[in-house]
C-alpha cells in the first residue's frame, strides 16, 4: 500500500483512504454493493464532465453546444 506520511496531520494516505472507504461504506448502510454503484455513478458524472472540458479546452466554447458543465 502506498504510504505517504504527512507531518501535520499524522494521516497517511493508506489510513486516510481506509477511513473514506469506511465512510462511503457506511453512508450507503453497511452494503458495498450499494457504495461500489454509487461510486461507479459518481465516476461515470465525472469523466462525462471531463470530456465537456477536454472538448471545451480543444476546441474552444462553440464545442459545449450550449451546455453549462451543471
């Protein structure tokens, strides 16, 4: 596991994904059926919105067809 110490904090990457893994884990009532769907739901939101972007940052405004990114 990739561990990467920070000073200020005392967390470690390692420990701090553990704990927002049990966070979304136990937002979604204990099934990690139910938070690995919501995750992939968030995902799929998210590189929809990056490709608005990438398709924005090439080729310029007129490449959104009026669409805000919310």
């Amino acid at each position: 596991m990739l561990r990467w110490d920070n000073e200020a904090t005392g967390w470690t990457v390692g420990n701090r994904l553990d704990w927002q893994i049990e966070q979304i884990v136990a937002e979604s009532d204990g099934s990690v059926h139910d938070a690995l769907r919501a995750l992939m739901l968030v995902n799929e939101r998210l590189e929809a919105e990056l490709d608005w972007l990438r398709s924005v940052a090439m080729c310029g405004p007129s490449a959104a067809d009026g669409q805000s990114l919310h």
